[in-house]
C-alpha cells in the first residue's frame, strides 16, 4: 500500500439489507483505499457475498449509499459495476469449458475487424499482452476443459482486466487451490497491486489474510466487527472478532490409540463416470479409535474413491472389507445398516435434498424404524423430537424443523448432514471435504466431533483437500495423486512445502 | 415450486383484479354489458343447488387428474400422459360395466373402478420401465401414448366393443355399474365423493407415511432430473419409487376416465372427449403441486369453467372468452417470478411471516 495515497476506491454507508426473516448487512460501512489488498473475512453467513454482491450489481441494498472514486454511484445491474471498472472473480469459475482462454475472455465484448467479423488474432495478442503484464501466464489458445483449476482461474482475472477493471473482488480464491498454486496467486495479485488496481479479497484462511493483505474488515452476522491495519493484529485476534469468542487454531486432541481393523481397502480400482481410471490399485486400512487423512488436491481420485466405498459407484477389482466382511457389491443402505455412514462432499445434491423440509432431511437414514414410524406411518411427534433433538445436539441454527433445507446457510445445511449421519452412531465415518464451504467457528464443531467418534473407539476416515484440515485432525495421512497413494505420512513429522510437493505427485 | 405462502394468495387476487379488468374490456368492445355478465357468471358459478352440483361434477376428473401430476412431479417424473390413462381407464370401466351382468351394486360398482384404475396405471408402465432402464425421457414416452391411447380406444369402440349398429359405441353399462346421481336436476353423482377422498388420502400417503417419504425424497422438486443423487446415496430405491409413482398417476388417470363413464356417460364411444389429463397439470401447478392444493384448485377452476358454461348458455357471449380469462389468470398465478418479486414490499414480509407462523 502506498502510503501517502488516501484516496478511497470503494466506500460503502450505512448499507443494509434483509431477507426474509435475516439481515444480511446491518448498517455496514466498509471502506477499501485505491492501490491496497483488502481483506474482507468472515464466517459463512456472516454478510461478505451479500456485500460484494451489492458491490458488483447482483443485489440491491435496502438503504444506504455506495460510492466509487468517492463519487456517489447506483449499482442496479453487472453492466453499471462493470462500467465502474469493478471486476469480479466467482468461487465458482463462469468459464465456457469449450472455448479457449481468450473466447472466454472475449466473450461479449469480442475486438471486430474491417468486415465485421470477430478478430480473433487482435484478441489473441491483445490478452497475452495483459497476461504479460501482469505476470498471468495464460495461452490464449488453450481450451478451458484442459486448462488446471489455477489457470482457469488467472483466465477469469484476465476477463476482468479485459474489461477495465480497476477494483478486482475476488470471492474466496484460493479454495480451490494447491499451496504452490496460493503463491502464484499471491504474485499476481501483488502485482496488479502493483500496476495501480485495488483487489478485494474475501477469504476465512486466516494465513492468507496476515501473508497478502494491507488492511482486513471483519463482518459477523451481517455486521462489520473491525477494521485494521494487518501488520498491527494477529490471527488470533480477526479469529476472535470473526466468531465472537476464542477458537482454537488447532485441534485439540490425544494421541490416538487404534484397536482392531475397521476398514480395508485392497487393491481397488474404480473408473470414473467418463470411463477413465481414476482411482489405480489403491490399498488403504483404518482402525478403530483412529482418524485417517487424505490429502491430495481436488480431482485426484478421491471423490471416486469415496463413493466406491459407500456403494455410490462399482468398483472394477479389488476387495473392500468393512468390519470383517467384503462389501464391495452390496447396497448403500446395507452398508450403513452395518455401521457405514458417509459425509458427502456434494452436500446440495448428494447429501441432501434442498426442496425437503429439516426434517425430512434428518431422519432420511432412519424414517422406516421405530419410533420414528410404525407399520409404515410415521409418527409426527417422534420425527420432530428426535429432529429437536439433533437440531439442539449439532446446534443448526433454524426457525425451526418445518423449514425447507435450501433456506439455510452452508454450514447449517452441513451440520444437517452430520447430524443425521452421526445420529446412527455410526462404525465408521467417512467424512469427505466436511467443512468445504463452512465458517470457522463450525469448522471447529465439525473437527470436534469427528475427534469424539474417534475417542468413543470408533473410526473415521477424512478426505479433504483443505491441507491444514488433514494435517491437524488426522492421526495418520495418506497423500492422494491421479489415484494413487503417494506417500503415507504422520502430520507431525511434515511440513506443508514438504506436502505440497508429494500432492504435485513428486517424491522425493 | 415454493412453499404455498401469503404472497401467492396476493398475486392471485392481483391477477383475478387484472383479468376481470380484461374481460371488462373484451365484453364492452364485443357489444355486451359487462356488470351483467359478471353476475350470469356468478350464478352460474355458485349460485343455487343446481349451479354448485354441476360445478363439483365438473370438478371431480380435475381433482383426480391434478392429483396424478401431483405424484409424478413428486418422484420426479413429468407425466403428460394422464389423458391416455383417462381413456383406458374409461374404456374399461364401460367394458365391465356392462360385461359382468350377475353382480351387485357395491360389488360391480367397485369391480368397473378397480378395473380402471389397473388399466390407467398399466398404461403408464411402458414409459416409466423405459425411463428408469433406457433413460427415455417420459415427456416423450407419455405424449406418444396420448395419441396411441386415443386411437386405441377409437378403434376399440369401433370394433370388438361396438354394441350399436349405427354409432360407433359400447353398449350402455348395466344400472349396478352406476355412481349413483342423487338428484334430477344435475349429473353430479358418488364420484366426487371418491375424488375428495382419493385427495386426502394422497395427502396422508406422501406426508405420513415411509412409502410417501421414498416416493418423495427421490424426486421432489427435481422434475427433469430424475434420479436424484441423494436418494441413492441414501440407500433409497428410487427407481422403484419412479415406477410406482408413475403407476399411481396412471391409475388416478384411470379412476378419473371410470368415474366420468360410470358417473356421467354410462357407455363409452368413439367421439368422447376427454381433456382433464391435461388441464389437470395446470391445475396441479396452481395448487403448488399439493395434494390438497390440486383439491382446492380444481373447484375453483370448476366453478369458473361452469360460470362460463352458464353464460354461453343463458348469452351469445362465446365460451372462448372464458377459456382465455381463465388462461390469463393461469398466467399470473404460474408467474413465480412476480411472486418473489413482491418480496420487496415490508409489508408482504411481514403478512408472509405472520401467517408462515399461524400455519405452524
């Protein structure tokens, strides 16, 4: 940050807004000065999206005023916040995965030649040279179905650049990305800073928040809790502000004790839905009274994995024995009848169904027995106190049961899931991605109880491709890549460059 | 399709104020005196017994046939092909009716709908066993079978069940074949009393019940994209729930077509024309794809068909302005864009929450 320079980029007043029945920005000033990295942190729910949406046009504030270059502005629509030279990079990237880098940067605002048509070779050299300048290595040419997660992403950036864009919103970059991928990233936001723009960056990695910013807001139920200069807090201090108590950066926990062989995987292969390998004689073993890892970055065989040992997906050959028996061919219900329960990483569609109430959701692996039903009527009254019940347990925070699933934020919609399979009591729990797209203060509940499953003798096996996740609750961790298992590894004895490079694939 | 709310009840009332403003409109530049109408269109709608019987009549293969597109869209299928079944299911019913000549009343009565309702649902075997393990879409499968239904009934009461020499029609069903009419002055007979039943007991299925839950848990809300992750994920049959909830559409299709004949018609021929199957997904949409909803949707289609059919009768106002009144109405209360739009009013927020907690 430059720091003579106090001109303001981005100032907001007073802005609130409600939805029915939540105020997702209560009277929120918020202030990004031109030239910095603005951190802005806060749990899921918290009012961030909503901000940076009302920011970028996607929603409008109930009240309140928005001014850019300190001049008063209305953003109603994209095309205004674009026009204001606001760019925004998406967690989830808007990418047409059959054109190229520069069709997708292009796309709409395409550069004509004499006759009319689209230049394509003006448009071409006209992205290399804004990745060039800004340290974004990129090939215009390249298709986005085979471009990486970390080039699809440095596109997406481009595509605001291409646009003019001076303030740059960036919604949780690097979820999505490997610690080498981070750095890069960090480079070429050091260097758009650089070149003079302003970059918002929404995050809940308190790492990232002290490594890259200049100055971090901290929001928390709707509310803005704190302004400061980074080099002047501590992340234990914007953790504090962020949940609104002191959360544990790490997991607290005994060292574990195994007992008797819960789970084994020998030598299994499993395709994925295109009919590629994608998981290549893999053995793995898990105990009870034990918690194993799997780390390794998005798309490296877990999800296939995962649901080949649930019963989602057949296995090719090889041998999956749980609890003494092979269950390879059997269904999912026998499986979790056995004491398999299973988190999925896809909770909107896989774990649960967003159009059915609370209730339904929660007792989905146990409507048919009872007292939840009999002879096939379910009992109301049982169905809501046992969904109460767990509803008080796992502390979702609802109205109440009768309340479709779709309304609550990520980390309730997450604590639904747990809930429901934790309530089985389960042998084993495979926890796959637990905490993707949950606030801090949930993430630590979440770690919290899978330590529980494991103190009470029973096993879980945790994939998540959230490093400091496997590395701080896992008692053994097994790094994933195309695949196959690359090294196994005690969390304690590693550090993350060390991790990093055995999740690129590179041993020793 | 959100849950039923508040605002829905609004933008119902907005589109009644804005389509009967339309109609004002149609009728003074057509040359009639709208203030006259309305009320002919109210008498006719629910005014007197005569009016309201024919008006429940009426309504009676709505319910039935809206209640089948409930339980489609409920396990995830879009069935299109309920007006097939109605057909089936209708010949049938005539067939027994006047097949079976030693049986009692309950017992032939009861025999002609069950027969109905088994062949309403057959029909509907064919697409879902196709959807379930060919991945045909039953959008397709269903509407093919609609012509293949009308052709087959055709050619059925044409031939093998043509009784009369002249017209084209089965032979008239025996007296213990009929829904009983309870009074001279309307066809309404025992049949509504089936369809209301049928309405709450669909009700207690899919929210009481482990079956409605199976049924549900697959599809709902997922229509077109069928199957569903989550219910395999949880161990839940969700093929076989698509195939019985295909099946019970068909056979309220079915129950629907029964009723009409042994209701209404009393034999089956060539030119009948059923046309419920397909007004029943409407009136399922407007009822926000509930059960009851479907119940309550129908009457008040029914009682604003019948209003229309009073006035063509009693004026020379053409009934097709009440088919595009009613169209009109259909399009705002289909509109769940505008509803959500009115979220911006405090007030509608605050009405919405108040009767949200009056419901609970």
């Amino acid at each position: 940050m430059t720091q003579n320079n106090i001109e303001t980029a981005v100032e907001v007043k007073n802005i609130t807004k409600s939805y029915p029945g939540v105020t997702a920005n209560d009277s929120v000033d918020f202030k990004v000065l031109k030239g910095e990295i603005h951190a802005l942190v806060g749990e899921n729910g918290a009012g961030k999206s909503t901000l940076v949406k009302i920011l970028y046009g996607i929603e409008q504030p109930d009240s309140g005023e928005i001014f850019i270059n300190d001049k008063p502005v209305e953003i109603n629509k994209v095309d205004k916040a674009i026009e204001l030279g606001i760019g925004m990079v998406h967690q989830e990237f808007h990418l047409v995965p059959s054109f190229t880098a520069a069709e997708n940067i292009g796309l709409g605002q395409e550069p004509r030649n004499s006759r009319g048509f689209i230049d394509w070779d003006e448009l071409n050299s006209e992205v290399s040279n804004i990745a060039k300048k800004y340290g974004l290595d990129v090939d215009p040419k390249l298709r986005m179905i085979d471009a990486s997660v970390g080039i699809q992403q440095r596109t997406e950036i481009l595509k605001t650049l291409y646009r003019n864009a001076n303030i740059l919103i960036l919604d949780e970059p690097t979820a999505v990305l490997t610690p080498q991928e981070t750095d890069e990233l960090f480079e070429v936001i050091r260097s758009l800073v650089d070149e003079g723009k302003t970059v918002i960056f929404i995050t809940h990695k308190l790492r990232e928040v002290m490594e890259i910013s200049d100055r971090v807001t901290v929001m928390r139920d709707g509310k803005v809790q704190g302004v400061s200069n980074t080099k002047d807090t501590s992340p234990e201090e914007l953790a504090k502000l962020m949940v609104g108590r002191e959360v544990f950066m790490q997991v607290e926990k005994e060292e574990a004790k195994p007992t008797e062989k819960v789970l084994e995987v020998k030598n299994l292969w499993v395709h994925d839905s295109r009919g590629l390998l994608a998981v290549k004689n893999l053995s793995l073993d898990v105990h009870k009274g034990e918690i194993v890892g799997i780390a390794g970055v998005d798309g490296n065989g877990q999800t296939e994995l995962v649901e080949a040992l649930s019963g989602l997906r057949p296995t090719s050959k090889g041998e999956v024995i749980f609890d003494g028996k092979n269950i390879e061919s059997i269904s999912p219900r026998k499986r979790r009848r056995a004491g398999l329960a299973h988190v999925p990483e896809d909770r909107a569609n896989t774990g649960l169904n967003l159009k059915l109430d609370i209730w339904e959701n929660l007792v989905g692996t146990s409507y048919f027995r009872s007292p939840l039903s009999k002879g096939g009527i379910i009992s109301m009254k049982n169905v809501v106190d046992h969904s109460n019940n767990l509803r008080e347990k796992f502390d979702i925070r609802t109205p109440g049961v009768f309340v479709r699933t779709g309304s609550l934020s990520g980390g309730n919609q997450q604590k639904v899931v747990i809930a429901r399979e934790l309530s089985e009591d389960p042998l084993l729990t495979i926890a796959s991605q637990p905490t993707r797209g949950v606030d801090i203060g949930n993430i630590e509940a979440i770690h919290k109880q899978l330590v529980e499953i494991r103190d009470s003798g029973k096993a879980v096996l945790l994939v998540s491709a959230e490093l400091d996740e496997v590395m701080s609750v896992a008692d053994r961790v097994a790094v994933i890549y195309e695949g196959e298992i690359v090294e196994w590894v005690n969390p304690k004895d590693v550090d993350q460059q060390q991790m990093g490079l055995y999740m690129a694939g590179i041993k020793d | 399709m959100e849950k039923f709310s508040f605002k829905d009840v609004l933008i119902l009332f907005a589109g009644t104020i804005i389509t009967i403003g339309i109609a004002w409109v149609l009728l003074t530049v057509t040359g009639f005196v709208p203030r006259e109408i309305g009320k002919l269109f109210f008498e006719g709608a629910v005014v007197g017994q005569r009016n309201i019987l024919n008006t429940l009549n009426i309504a009676t293969p709505y319910i039935l046939t809206s209640i089948a597109t409930v339980v489609s869209f409920r396990v995830g299928m879009f069935n299109i092909g309920i007006n097939g079944s109605m057909y089936i299911g209708g010949l049938y019913a005539a067939w027994a009716g006047y097949k079976f000549t030693s049986l009692g009343h309950i017992p032939h009565v009861s025999l002609c709908i069950a027969i109905a309702v088994i062949t309403g649902s057959l029909w509907m075997l064919l697409p879902a066993l196709l959807k379930v393990y060919a991945g045909v879409s039953e959008i397709i499968s269903t509407i093919i079978l609609n012509f293949v239904a009308v052709l087959f009934v055709s050619y059925m009461a044409n031939g093998p069940f043509r009784a009369d020499p002249i017209a084209p029609a089965t032979p008239r069903i025996l007296e213990t074949a009929e829904l009983k009419q309870y009074f001279p002055n309307s066809q309404f007979n025992s049949g509504f009393f089936i369809a209301v039943i049928i309405a709450f007991l669909t009700y207690f299925i899919l929210k009481k019940t482990t079956f409605g839950y199976e049924l549900r848990s697959g599809g709902d809300g997922l229509v077109g994209f069928y199957p569903s992750r989550y219910s395999s994920y949880l161990g839940i049959p969700s093929d076989r729930s698509a195939i019985t909830g295909m099946l019970i559409s068909g056979g309220l299709g079915g129950l629907a077509g029964g009723i009409e004949i042994l209701g209404n018609a009393r034999y089956f021929y060539q030119e009948l024309l059923f046309n419920q199957g397909f007004d029943g997904i409407l009136i399922a949409i407007v009822g926000k794809l509930e059960p009851i909803g479907g119940l309550i949707a129908s009457l008040f289609w029914s009682a604003l068909r019948n209003g229309g059919l009073f006035v063509d009768y009693k004026t020379e106002v053409s009934r097709e302005i009440v088919v595009i009144l009613l169209s009109i109405l259909i399009f705002f209360v289909s509109a769940q864009k505008l509803v959500s739009s009115l979220e911006r009013f405090k007030f509608v927020r605050k009405l919405d929450a108040f009767f949200t907690r009056k419901i609970k």
